[in-house]
C-alpha cells in the first residue's frame, strides 16, 4: 500500500463533506450526520449483520463492507446497532466511527481495489467484492495497523471532527486566541474516586463530545492532537537573562 500524506486524507473528507452540504442542502455544523453522508453521496443504508457468528471465534468484526455489481453494502455487527430491535445506544459513538472509518476505505481504496481485481483478472460484478472488514483490535492504539487501516482511521477523525468545526466550537466555548487546556489536576482529581480510571476525560473533553456525537476517548485524542488539550502535568520552565 502505498504511503498517503495526513493532508491528503483530511482534503478527501473535506471534498466528501463538501458534495455532501451541496447535495443535502444542510447547515454545516456538528454533529456531522455520518449515516447522511451514507445515504445522501452513497445511496448506502447501513444493515445489523450478526458478523460475530460468520467468522473465527474470538474475531471481534465490527464492520464489513462490500461491493457488488455497483451496489455498496455496509453492514454493522448488531452490538453496536443503536435502533431497534437491538438498541444498543450506548455504542452510538463506536457505530458513528465504525461506519466513517468504512467510508475511509470506500473514498480512499475502493476505486483502486476494483481496479486491481480487473487487472488481475479476479474481477466479478455479480459476485460480492468484500473489501474491509474491521475488527476490534483495529481499534487498539499503537497497534501495528496495516497502513490502510492507518488511513482510514485517520478519514474517520477527520470527517466527524472537521477541524474548521472543532476551532469554532473551542471559540464558541472559549472565545478567540484562546490557548490549549491542561486537564491533568482535573484529571487526577476525578481518577482519585473512579472505578475505572482508565476511562476518566475531563469534562471540556465531555462536553465536545457530546456536541460531535463521538466518544470521549476520540475526542480527547483529537483535542490533545489539535494542541488544544493537554493531559500531561504542567512544567514552567526556567529561563535565564
């Protein structure tokens, strides 16, 4: 797979967002509608699969998606399925992300994919065309991701969390030129009583997360990215004139 600049990934979402405001002539602000974004561009409507039972035992699969006879399907393990009959709202987050990190792939490799097969001569249009399928331990960070996986997690971040929007919501919180946030005494007074502390995230990193519909934990890793968190304890420096 070959090497893909940041910039380039963040300009394919923006242009993926662009036709999408165009086509659905709505207001650009957070959250972004991911399964709009689905429908509006792609005509796709994400189906509940239960993926567990179709692969390996112990193969945590999220995701998969496919392409056939020009037709996109994208199917989401029902434990992550927040509408009924499954109503599993509380992996609203961890399904909004699933499916943008599908459409990474879809936007970034799905073209090249299909022209590949055709060279190859592998190429079938009435058979399906599996070209991800994502597993839980995708998720892990600092995992040794295949690079496609890389990108796609890094489409996803982008399209939930488009950094013009991410700015004026700080703006919007803070007013302008404000600086980053440390979070770390925060942080260490709410580890103090958590039963798990692991999970704890202060609550400006609570409160873009709700706005963006996303999980805590990927806000934080984009506040902190952006520069506008941070989560290690605050050293002064010493200077000498």
């Amino acid at each position: 797979m070959a090497f893909m600049p940041e910039k380039h990934i963040e300009d394919e979402t923006l242009e993926l967002l662009q036709s999408f405001f165009d086509k659905s002539k709505l207001e650009r602000r957070p959250p972004i509608g991911v399964e709009d974004i689905l429908e509006f561009v792609y005509d796709v409507i994400p189906c509940a699969v239960d993926l567990q039972s179709q692969y390996e035992t112990g193969d945590t699969v999220l995701g998969r998606s496919m392409y056939t006879d020009g037709k996109l399907t994208i199917e989401v393990d029902q434990s992550l399925y927040p509408y009924p009959p499954h109503n599993h709202d509380n992996m609203r987050g961890r399904f909004r992300y699933t499916l943008a990190h599908e459409l990474g792939h879809i936007k970034l490799h799905l073209p090249a994919k299909i022209e590949n097969a055709k060279q190859a001569n592998l190429w079938d249009d009435a058979a399906p065309f599996v070209f991800s399928v994502f597993r839980k331990n995708d998720l892990a960070v600092g995992s040794r991701k295949p690079p496609e996986e890389w990108q796609a997690d890094r489409f996803a971040k982008y399209l939930l969390m488009p950094t013009d929007m991410v700015l004026a919501a700080w703006e919007d919180k803070f007013g302008p030129n404000h600086g980053p946030e440390n979070v770390f005494e925060e942080m260490e007074e709410l580890r103090k009583v958590a039963v798990h502390p692991e999970f704890v995230r202060a609550q400006i990193v609570r409160d873009m997360a709700e706005l963006f519909d996303v999980s805590a934990e990927a806000m934080q890793y984009r506040l902190v990215d952006m520069k506008l968190v941070e989560t290690e304890r605050q050293t002064q420096g010493t200077f000498n004139f």
